[in-house]
C-alpha cells in the first residue's frame, strides 16, 4: 500500500476487527437539484452499504413546500445503477436504471462513499491503490466490466479529508455531462471501534468553480456483521 493510505487504515480500523458486512447509517442535509441552483431543499435519508455487493441503498425524504415531499430512492448494487423519483413516496415522476452514464456515476460514488465503510477500500475488497504523493493516492475499483478511479487526499494524521476525479457524469439539462467532481469530509468520531467522518459535502466544477451541490451530517451509523479475516 502507498504510505498515506496504509496509514489511513491504521487509523480509522481498530486492530483484530473483520471485514464489515453492512453498514446502515442516518444522514441529514442540504441539497440543490442542479449546481447553479439558488435553491436549497432539506433532506432525511436512510443509506444501506453492503461491501460484498459492491452496492449502496440511498433512501431519502426531500422537502418541498406546504408540507409536500418527494422520496429519491437511488441504489448501485454489482455496477448496475438505479434511481427513482415519487412525489410523496407514491407518484412516480422519474425513473432510470442500468445506462452507462447512471452506472459509473453510481460506482463513483459507491467509492467515494467507502469512508464510512472503510474495510470496502482495502486491497482485498477489490480496491488497487497508486502511488501520488505522501498525502494522496489513487483508488481503482472495477466490477465487471466497469472502472472508476479516485483520488484520495489525507490528513497528517491519516483521514481521509477529500475525494477528487477530473470526470464524473453530472445530469443536467436533461443530458449527461463529465465534469470534475469533488468531495470533503470532515468531524471524525468513532463507532464499534470504526473511525468516519460525521460531516461530508460533494459538488461539482463548473466554470473552474467548485459548486457545492450535498451536504450532510451522520446522524447515527451501525456496523454490522463483522466477517472474515480483515488484512490491511
């Protein structure tokens, strides 16, 4: 492993722990629909990652005005990517599963999102790490036919502070876009021995400006089913 990211796995796993089989956790924050928008919407949302599927369930409640809300269900299990929209969880408005653009941008973010299930990053979760710099390295995860790569940026003391890829696709307009895309993540506490960020926040680079478009705190997160010998 590259220095910075043996360090981070130092850091963040405790020693004589297993792989962790899932990860539920309780988010809440801001989003807007679209990196221009002047728009902020709250949101509550239930977030399942099972590392052996390589997938994630993202379970959101947006809130709109006078009381109306729309559930976003978005989910990437096995490189496959869906999304769907409902107005008050029962009127469908939008749906897409399985195009090439859905599933890299899900897989991007499937890896983006490891940092709180920090055992999916590791050599034997299907992750190969490069080289950068002593602060930075490169993950690549494939599945199937599919491959993403990040870059992971670190601490002095090991943590994760920020994601990066110069091409992720961004919907807009009602057509996909490859655009630069960034996380930061921030407030690390420690759970069942894990240590993750509480806070997070992606966007997207429009303009040669970082757009802030997802923030979010960990509200509470469980770790589950420990299993298998965890080798960093």
């Amino acid at each position: 492993l590259p220095p910075p990211v043996f360090r981070y796995f130092t850091r963040v796993l405790p020693e004589g722990k297993h792989l962790i089989g899932k990860v539920v956790m309780h988010q809440s924050g801001m989003l807007r629909t679209t990196p221009k928008s002047g728009k902020w919407l709250s949101f509550d949302a239930q977030e399942t990652v099972v590392p052996a599927a390589r997938g994630f369930v993202w379970n959101a409640r947006i809130k709109l005005p006078l009381g109306v809300h729309v559930r976003v269900l978005d989910s990437s299990i096995a490189g496959i990517g869906s999304g769907r929209l409902s107005l008050l969880s029962v009127l469908p408005l939008a749906a897409e599963k399985g195009t090439p653009e859905l599933n890299a941008g899900a897989l991007y973010r499937y890896l983006a999102e490891a940092v709180w299930c920090p055992t999916a990053l590791l050599p034997q979760s299907g992750v190969k790490w490069t080289a950068i710099d002593n602060h930075s390295a490169l993950a690549t995860l494939c599945v199937n036919d599919l491959c993403v790569s990040l870059e992971f940026r670190f601490t002095d003391t090991g943590e994760v502070s920020s994601i990066y890829t110069p091409g992720r696709f961004a919907r807009i307009g009602g057509e996909y876009r490859q655009l630069p895309w960034e996380g930061h993540f921030d407030d690390y506490r420690v759970m069942s021995g894990v240590r993750f960020p509480a806070y997070g926040e992606v966007g997207w680079y429009v303009d040669e400006r970082l757009e802030i478009v997802w923030k979010g705190e960990i509200q509470n997160i469980q770790y589950d089913v420990f299993f298998g010998p965890l080798k960093k």
